[in-house]
C-alpha cells in the first residue's frame, strides 16, 4: 500500500495512462485503416504509429521534466524567499537540486539576520558603555596617539567638549608618562591635574592597531600615598620605639623604626616581640592586643593606648617599663598585622611603686576584708581594695590591677557607668544624699563585663574623715535577666519580619505584630495553638519530617514553604526555625522567623 501510494504521487501512473491511452487509439485507427483500406501498408503504418507514439511520449516527459524540475523549483524559490524576507521561519524545500540552492538561501538569510541583530546589539551595548555608562573611556590610534572617541563620562572629567577631545591626541592631556609609576598625571582642560590610573586594551580594527583607555581617578589614592610617606617621615623621628608584626602565635616582626636599638642588636632579625616581653606582663598583653583588635574602628574603640604598661628586655638585658600603643588593620593576604608604639615609662613606674609602698599602711583595713570591699579618699582621690575584689576582677594584687586613684577607675569600670558613679560620689560629698548607691558594670582583667551594685558611706561623718568605705556585690544574674528580657521585646516589636515562639511541645506561646499583620492571626486567636494552624497541604509529611530532622540534628532549619493565612489564601514564605537549648544542650523552645515572597 504505501509503495502504491508512493506510485499514485509521483505522477507516473498519469503519464503510463496517457501513453496506454494514445497507443489504444493510435492501434485503433491502424486496424481501421488495414481492414478498410487494402492499399495501406499495415505493417509500415503500424511502425510508423509506434515511432510517433514514442516521439509524443518523449515531447511528454520533456514537457513534465521541465515543468517539475525547472519551472514549479523557481516558483517554490520565489515563494520561499518572499516568505523568508517576510521573517517566516520555515524549512527549505523544493526537489534535491533546488533543495541544496533553498538551503544555501536560508543559512545566508539566518547568518545576515544574525549579522544585523549582533550589530544593533553592538550599536546598543557601544552606547551604554560610552553615553550612559560611569566609566570614563578614550578610544586611542595606536600610531599617533590620537583621541577617535571618548565617552560622556571621560569628557565630563576632562571638562572639554567632545568636538574639543576628537582634535586631540592622550599626549596632549598627559603629563611625563613614566611606565614605572602606579599613577599618571593628566592635566583637565581649567589647567588642574589629575593623578590618575590607567587600564590599557589593545584592540584591532580595519586593520588599525588602537586601544581603549579606562581612566580611574586615583587623586585621593595619591594623598594618602603622600600622606604616609609623611606619617613615616614622623615616625622616624619620633622617640617612640615603632614595630610591626602579623599577629599570630609568634609575633614575627616585619618593620622596626631606626631606634629599635634600645631593645635589639639592629642587625638581628626575626624578631619575635612576645619573647622580648616579660614572661608575667605577656598574658595581659595578648589579652588587651587581642580585645584592641576586635574593637578596632568600633565605637567602643576610643583609645589606642593600653590600659597598663608593660616590661620589654633592654638591649642591656634589664627590664624597662613601657607605655604601649597598639593599632590594627589586614593586609592584602587578609592577615592582621599590628603595629606597637612603645613610650619609656620606667621613670613614672618607679615613682608609682614608692607611692603604693607608702599608701600600703593604710590598706590594712580592706585587705584582710572577706568583702569585695574599697576605700575612697575624697581630698586626694586615692582607691584601695581588699583582696577579694582585686581577685574578683581576675588580677593577682593591686599593683596588677593597676588602680590607686579615681583617675585610674576607668580601668576596672566600664566607660559609660564611670559617670554615674562619680556623680553618686559628688552628690554624697555635696551632703545631696545619705549613701552612695548606684549599679555599675565592672570589667575584669579578661575583658569580661561584670554587673555590680556599689554601696558606700563614710566611716564617720565627711567633717571628722574624708574616707568612704564601701562593697561591691555581684548582680549579674539579675541584670542580664532583664537585659535578656528587655532585648527579646525590642526585638519581637521592632522586627519587620513574622516572629513566633513555641514550647518543646509546639505550642504557641508568643508572636509580634507583623505576625498578626503576615497571617491575619491575632494573639488571642493563635497562642496555645499549635503552628499546624498555619499548614497549606502544599507540602507532604516527608517535607516535614525533613525539616523536624534538620532542626534536631543541626539545631536549624531554613527554606521556602507556602503557608495559609487566616483567609484561607496560601501564600509562599522564607521561614527560619530555630532550636534553643539549655546549658544541658536541651530544647526548652523553637523560635520562627519568616518573610512573605511576592511571586
């Protein structure tokens, strides 16, 4: 059936009938003629009736040849390129000759089409880059150096008109150009110069070598070049001893300033700065290195001096005393590097040592105290301690801790509470109040911030003795309970993203308001229900066995999930579950954040 059908097509089956039907008719007429004519040759007639057959059979099949070889493959040509001109996507056809010649037709057609799309993409992408971009770009001819284009950005910088910039070459804007240089001088059109970076592109066209030029502004890079070299200009006569390291296990030093000597043998290297420190003043000084670097450029960063001095080994072998400068930053290589200023301070120390022996009478009284107790002298401001509040803040004695005045109080109180201490002092000495009482955060020797309450009142009365005695009494716990609670609140109230808080069980035991205001749940309405309230049926029960299994065994779960609203519309979200533990590592509750996704 199909080869029939093939047949039936292909046209053959027209022409046999045609050819059968001219032979049937031809032979008619020749028997006609033998058996009505005696004087016509059948035989010869017959042959001659065959040959004209085969002649009209022949002009046949030339007429049909040319009809579906030639002239039918020009017309689906004609056909197939106005179709193709009028952007219809369509296959080549036509017989096998034709078929080749479409096909030729349509790749030239597609490759021109694609030659004019990426040209307008050019076209387009050339003028954003030049016209809207904020990149200052000088397209250059390599032979001469001459500007053929720049971009609005370059000639906004360089403040000539673009008519002006086209006129000139880069060698009439650039000053001394010195390969070797990191930054160029080019000179604006108001006659101000300009340091400058520049990003060279060599690139070929029409067989013309040229190259588009990047300009990047580096003036203020430049002053702060030439401000360091002025700030190491200081430094160098500076009596400070100045060295730098990477801080890490060792403090391997990297830079030194001339006056090193004082420690060192110049020509050593190497230099490791925790083993010039003595061994009972490195602790303390890793510790206050250490929290300089977490504050560093933070509010709280307020000074670069430590908080005590420090012993270096002298080039002599002795031991100096030293006031000591610290600041941080990263290097390329993301490592920190620090650099120490060390102020002699040997003098003042000594000095400070006679005076604490000769106050040492008078400490007899709070030293032997089982109280965090202290003694504040109101005419000359002197403190002492007893040994359970110089322990309590981690120190060893008082001279470790470093406190004999109240102009040293900023030591052991955090900054922002020293006023209101000093205030409760002045109102109490003034005869404004009976007892100074205020609650104030002390800092121990760790860095760690301890909440106390400070009471204190004179032995007699301030007329017969300017001496306070008073006790410091450990409320941390209290306090950071209700800072805890105090911070949980602002951060339920403030949130614009949906909070809820849920027991080991599931239940509901808080929101904030823009959960109300995502789901449509009031308080009243969702606390004590269980957060299956808010379930879509979007998602199978493995999706939330998955979720339950992340939050156990990573303690956190985050992702996309739709939920339903209290209008029954689901809507999809980012949530965060988060497990909160005891100290045990027990969950006592499930904290979820989220935010609706606009889809």
């Amino acid at each position: 059936m199909q080869q029939g059908r093939v047949f039936l097509a292909s046209g053959l089956l027209k022409r046999a009938i045609i050819i059968i039907v001219m032979f049937v008719t031809m032979s008619v007429f020749g028997l006609y003629f033998i058996f009505s004519d005696s004087s016509v040759d059948g035989v010869a007639y017959l042959g001659f009736s065959t040959f004209v057959i085969i002649l009209l059979a022949l002009f046949l099949e030339v007429i049909l040849y040319i009809r579906n070889n030639l002239i039918l493959p020009i017309a689906n040509t004609k056909i197939f390129i106005e179709r193709l001109v009028a952007k219809e996507v369509i296959e080549p056809i036509s017989n096998l000759d034709f078929y080749h010649i479409n096909k030729n037709i349509y790749e030239f057609f597609t490759s021109w089409i694609g030659a004019q799309n990426s040209l307008k993409y050019y076209i387009e992408y050339y003028s954003l880059l030049f016209d809207k971009s904020d990149i200052k770009i000088l397209f250059i001819d390599a032979k001469d150096g001459s500007i053929m284009d720049a971009s609005r950005c370059a000639v906004d910088f360089y403040g000539y008109s673009k008519g002006e910039l086209l006129t000139m070459s880069i060698f009439d804007i650039q000053i001394n150009y010195d390969t070797k240089a990191s930054y160029h001088k080019h000179r604006l059109s108001n006659g101000e110069i300009k340091f400058v970076e520049v990003i060279s592109t060599p690139v070929s066209l029409y067989f013309n070598d040229s190259y588009f030029m990047i300009i990047l502004d580096a003036t203020k890079a430049q002053e702060k070049i030439e401000s360091l070299n002025s700030e190491i200009a200081i430094i160098e006569n500076n009596p400070a001893i100045v060295v730098k390291f990477t801080y890490a296990d060792r403090w391997v030093a990297t830079e030194l300033s001339s006056n090193i000597n004082l420690l060192i043998q110049s020509d050593e290297k190497n230099i490791d700065i925790k083993a010039l420190c003595h061994s009972d003043d490195i602790a303390s000084l890793s510790l206050e290195i250490e929290r300089k670097i977490k504050l560093e450029n933070s509010i709280y960063d307020t000074k670069k001096e430590l908080d005590r001095s420090y012993r270096f080994k002298l080039a002599s072998g002795e031991y100096g005393w030293f006031r000591v400068f610290v600041s941080s930053s990263k290097n390329i290589n993301g490592q920190i590097e620090v650099i120490m200023f060390l102020l002699d301070n040997t003098d003042q120390e000594i000095l400070k040592e006679i005076l604490t022996n000769k106050l040492k009478r008078c400490e007899s009284r709070i030293l032997s105290s089982d109280l965090l107790g202290f003694e504040y002298f109101a005419k000359s401001g002197a403190l002492k301690f007893s040994v359970d509040f110089v322990e309590f803040l981690g120190y060893k004695n008082s001279i470790d801790m470093g406190v004999s005045s109240i102009e040293d109080i900023y030591k052991i109180i955090y900054i922002d509470d020293i006023d209101i201490l000093i205030d409760e002092l002045d109102r109490y000495i003034e005869g404004t109040s009976r007892l100074v009482e205020c609650d104030i955060r002390l800092i121990k020797k760790d860095g760690k911030q301890i909440y106390t309450k400070i009471k204190a009142k004179a032995l007699d009365t301030l007329n017969d003795s300017d001496e306070i005695i008073g006790t410091a009494t450990d409320i941390s716990d209290h306090q950071n309970y209700i800072v805890q609670s105090a911070l949980t609140n602002a951060i339920m109230s403030s949130s614009i993203n949906g909070i809820m808080i849920c027991d080991v069980n599931g239940n509901i035991l808080d929101i904030n308001d823009s959960f109300s205001k995502i789901t449509g749940y009031s308080k009243y309405e969702i606390i004590g229900k269980t957060p299956q309230i808010l379930r879509s049926d979007r998602h199978d029960n493995v999706f939330y066995a998955k979720m339950w299994s992340d939050i156990k065994h990573f303690g956190s779960w985050s992702g996309k999930i739709y939920n339903k609203n209290r209008a029954g519309e689901v809507y999809l979200e980012h949530l965060v579950i988060t497990a909160i533990k005891d100290e045990h590592g027990i969950i006592q509750r499930y904290i979820a954040s989220f935010y609706k996704i606009m889809e």
